[in-house]
C-alpha cells in the first residue's frame, strides 16, 4: 500500500512542485485566494481535494517529484 495516496494534505513547497511553480508564488497564490490553504499550528498545508480539482487527477507523490 503506497502511503502518498493516503495523504490528506502537502506541504507548500510539494504543492509548489506540482504546479510547476516557485515557492513564493505558490505563496501569493494563497495569498490571492487561487489555491485554498489551511493552517496546523504554525505551517500551512494545501489539501489532497484542492490540488485534485486545480490539477484535475491525483497529485503525485513527493518520491514521484523528486527521484
């Protein structure tokens, strides 16, 4: 069982990988309201549905990023 599946929610720097973007910018698009974002304590998280509806599939796995 592959656990990156299972995975509720990225960080904003996965998320930045995924949509081919800088970090900052991934920033000023939460910023902005494009990407819907929520907070854990002090870090910010993208979830699973969010980038599923932005990407229109299942996000890769952060091994599938960086090989």
């Amino acid at each position: 069982m592959n656990t990156s599946q299972h995975r509720l929610v990225y960080t904003i720097d996965e998320t930045a990988a995924m949509l081919g973007v800088g970090r900052s910018t991934a920033y000023e698009l939460i910023r902005t309201g494009d990407i819907t974002s929520i907070r854990i304590g002090k870090r910010r998280f993208v979830t699973r549905l969010t980038l599923e509806e932005i990407l229109g599939f299942r996000p890769p796995s952060p091994a599938e990023l960086h090989p």
